[in-house]
C-alpha cells in the first residue's frame, strides 16, 4: 500500500491502517500512517485522542520528540489540548 500513488484508494486505505494500529496502541506507527494521507487531520485527531486516554504523558513526550515542522507540531499541540479540554 506504500507504493499507492492515487489518493482516491491510498487514503481509504491508509484510514484503516490507521485505526487498527491505534486499536492495538501502536500509535507513533499509526501516526506515521495518518501523517501520510491526504486526510492527515482527521486520521490524527482519532489516534491523539485513543493515545491521549491510554497515555497522554507518552503522547505529548512523542509530539515533543519528533522531527516535523514546528507549525506541525504546534497545530498537534493545539489538537492534544482540544482533546483534553474535551475529556474534563
């Protein structure tokens, strides 16, 4: 499926890869999955919530460890905080 160039069957795709690797809390795996789609946000605010319940000091010790964009990593910090504002 990595070597799929069309969106229009990578990205349905790739969704599914994301959500079993967070149901199996692979989530820096399924992150990496999500990042790759054309429906990055979506994909990314599902896994940042399931890894936010399970383990948000892992999930913010991630996002403060890896290798993007700072404008990445501040729209995903802005994503977390939504998510925990949420949950209280």
């Amino acid at each position: 499926m990595n070597g799929q160039t069309d969106p229009a069957v990578r990205d349905p795709a790739a969704g599914i890869v994301v959500n079993q690797l967070a149901e199996q809390h692979q989530y820096e795996e399924a992150v990496e999955w999500a990042m790759s789609s054309e429906q990055t946000k979506s994909n990314l605010f599902n896994v940042f919530y399931q890894w936010n319940r399970t383990n948000p000091a892992e999930a913010k010790a991630w996002l403060e460890s890896v290798d993007i964009a700072s404008d990445k990593k501040e729209e995903y910090r802005k994503m977390i905080k939504e998510i925990e504002t949420h949950e209280q």
